[in-house]
C-alpha cells in the first residue's frame, strides 16, 4: 500500500502545480480527482447495497449478510485516507515547496509518536487514544505522499541511490527492532486476534515498513523505468491502470464466489492452517481466484467505459468557485463519512441495511456531481483517454505519468509504468 500512496503522490504534485498556474482553484482540482473516484465507487456501493437490500427480505442469515457485506467492504480503509489526502494537496504541496524533506520527516516524527502511545496503552485503551489515533491515517500515509511530492522535485534522488539506500537500510532496521524486540506484530495486516494491529491505526512499525518500502522503490526505479519504456510494455500497463479502479473495487467478489463454490459445497479439502497441504493449495487457489477476477473484469467493462463517459460529462470545473466549490466541499466530507462508517462496519452491519451510510454516500456523490460551472476552465490538466492513448503525444514524460495515473486506479496507481 504504500506505493499506491508514493506515486500518488508524485502525480498529484505536478497535477497540482500545473492545474494551480492554469487558473485553477483548489477547489475544482480536488472535485475532478474526488469524482473519478467516487463516481465508479458509489456504482459499485449501490449495487452490493441493492443485494444486500433484496437478500434480507428473502430471509438470508443476518450473520452471513454481515460477514459477506463486511468482505465487500473491507478494502474501503483506503478511500478515506487517500480523498482526505487529495483534499488537503495544496496545503501539503504549499509545506512542501517551502520546507521540501523537513515537512515528512516532521509528519514522520509526529506518527511514530503516535503509534507508540497507542501501543503503549495496550487494548483496553481509551477513546480519546482511539481519536489520537486515528491521526496516524494521515500523518504515517501523509509521509509516503509527502516523499511522492519530494520525488518528483528531485530531492529524494539528487545523491545518486545514497539516499534511497538509507531508507530502505534504515526503515527496515527499525521495523526489525520494533516486530522483534519491540511490541509489534510483525503481520501488517489486521489479523483476528491480535491485540495490536499495524493497521488500524497505522502503527509505528507501518511507518517504518512504509519507508523502507520507498527506499527500495527509488533504488530500483530506474531499472524498472527502463524496462517499461518499450511499446509493448506500456501497451499492457495502459490496458491494466485503465481498469485498475474496477479491480480495486471488485477483487473481493472471486474471493466469496470460489468460496461458496468450493467450500461450502465441501468440494474443496480444508488442511489445517499453516500445514503442508495448505501451502500447496496456495498455487491452485490463486489461480483459480485470479481466473475469476478476470472474468468478472471482462464483464464489467461495457459499464467501466459507461462510467468514463458520465465522469467526463460531470466533471467539476477546474476554476470551481462560490456556491459549486462549498457544494463539492460538502458532497466530498459526506461521502469520506459514508466510506468510514463502510470501512470500519461493513454494507450489512448486523445484517441490517445501512440507511444512514447509504443516503449519505449518495447524497454526497449527487453534491460533488451536480454539473455547475464554477470558472472559465473544464480542466486545465488536460485529461484524456488514457486506454486509448489519444491526447498522449501532446503531453510531456511527466504530464503523461500524471495522466495515467488520475485515470487510473486509487491510488493513481495508473502512472506505476512511469513513477515506479
């Protein structure tokens, strides 16, 4: 995870930058990447929603409606984290331009101190530790998409792979000390059980993986960079990041669909966890999973290509201002409540459906799409097909990294070919 957030990083950066000296207004930057976003996203709620409505009627066990609603659910932590981030670019990039490396380094001093109290607090910890940290969604993800800005800029690189070295050295040094000697799981998942998550809220040890992660990724991005630059290979990275945002949404749907198939029709064995047969089923399951995911994206192409062309038709103006910008403000907070409230419970918690959340990431979604024109500007940063290519050759290296990812997926992982 921290990738999608570095390069999201350097996307929004020079996105930003540009849109900025175009005319643009903050708020009508933040409005067009809010609803590439939440527009494929609120399709996607809608119909797990309209299941879930149609499933509790029909009498389907309020525990199974639970646990199924909260898997389709469950990959939603990140939408909050990443809008809030996007909202907040311009002020992060403005810390940015003035105090360059200091400004992650600070974010990241400030998180590890974070995620030591809530260790230190132990499980039975208070709700305002809770509350204090739950600010580690922004400042730990904050360091990664801060150190995507400084990428851009130069200055993670300027020194050759020195740099890059130290991160990745040092992160991984203090992830070691903290999972070992320290009070970490070293699982960066949430994993059932556990007293301490690395996830929620980010942790200390997250911190330090996130930026031994980017570490690498800078060491060997050059390499990468060469390799992808052949025609074949962007060809094919194009195709995967124009349907990046369908995979991210969907990749539960194979897992519950091989799941019912095979388990609990009992055609599949069940070794023991972390036994020999269960390795060995990895391979297979994976497979069969992965056949399944490509199934389901086929067929939702026809409406990947639908939500494309409705995005473009309501895409909020690049000089948003007055009424229309505190509308897409509005819609935008709303909906980053609704995608909390499903991250953390689910589409059926108690096997109930949840109106509240409902109504409000549609209310939300309608707010930040209504059409107004709120400047002179559609969208001064030039957004093309990027399946298709068309626009591509009028845009520069980075430009077309930029583009790429902001068609992409959710973590504007649509520019990785490029960035890493």
């Amino acid at each position: 995870m921290p990738l999608f957030f570095l390069a999201g990083g350097h996307a929004a950066g020079g996105s930003w930058a540009r849109s900025r000296d175009a005319g643009g207004t903050a708020a009508g930057w933040v409005g067009q990447r809010a609803a590439r976003l939440l527009l494929p996203t609120a399709v996607y709620s809608g119909l797990v929603l309209l299941a879930v409505g149609v499933c509790g009627p029909l009498g389907v066990d309020p525990a199974t409606l639970a646990l199924v609603g909260w898997a389709m659910a469950m990959q939603f932590w990140f939408l909050p984290a990443y809008l809030l981030l996007s909202a907040l670019t311009p002020a992060l990039y403005a810390l940015h331009a003035r105090w360059g490396l200091r400004v992650p380094v600070v974010m990241g001093v400030a998180g590890f101190g974070v995620g030591v109290l809530v260790a230190a607090a132990g499980p039975a910890r208070s709700g305002l530790v809770e509350a204090v940290g739950a600010v580690n969604y922004l400042l730990v993800w904050g360091v990664v998409y801060q150190f995507g800005f400084c990428w851009r800029d130069g200055l993670l690189t300027g020194r050759g792979r020195r740099t890059p070295a130290a991160l990745a050295l040092g992160g991984g040094a203090v992830f070691a000390a903290l999972v070992g000697p320290g009070p970490f799981p070293v699982g960066l998942i949430l994993v059932t059980g556990q007293d301490l998550s690395n996830t929620d809220p980010p942790s200390a040890a997250l911190l330090a993986w996130a930026v031994a992660q980017v570490g690498v990724a800078l060491w060997i991005a050059p390499a990468v960079r060469g390799a992808l630059e052949r025609d074949r290979a962007q060809r094919a990275v194009r195709v995967l990041g124009a349907g990046s945002m369908t995979l991210y949404l969907w990749h539960m749907l194979p897992v519950l669909i091989v799941a019912a198939a095979f388990y609990l029709t009992g055609l599949a064995p069940e070794p023991r966890y972390g036994s020999a047969g269960w390795w060995a089923l990895r391979v297979p399951w994976l497979l069969v999973l992965g056949t399944v995911l490509a199934g389901v994206v086929r067929a939702l192409r026809p409406l990947e290509r639908r939500l494309v062309s409705v995005e473009r038709a309501v895409r909020p103006d690049a000089g948003l201002r007055g009424a229309a910008a505190w509308r897409m403000w509005a819609g935008l907070g709303v909906s980053v409540c609704a995608l909390t409230y499903f991250a953390g419970h689910g589409f059926a918690h108690g096997g109930t459906f949840p109106v509240p959340a409902a109504l409000g990431l549609g209310t939300g979604t309608a707010l930040l799409a209504l059409r107004r024109r709120g400047g002179d500007l559609h969208d001064v940063d030039g957004v093309h097909d990027v399946e298709s290519g068309e626009g591509g050759e009028a845009l520069g290296g980075d430009e077309r990294a930029d583009l790429g990812a902001e068609r992409g997926g959710p973590g504007d992982d649509g520019e990785s070919h490029r960035v890493v």
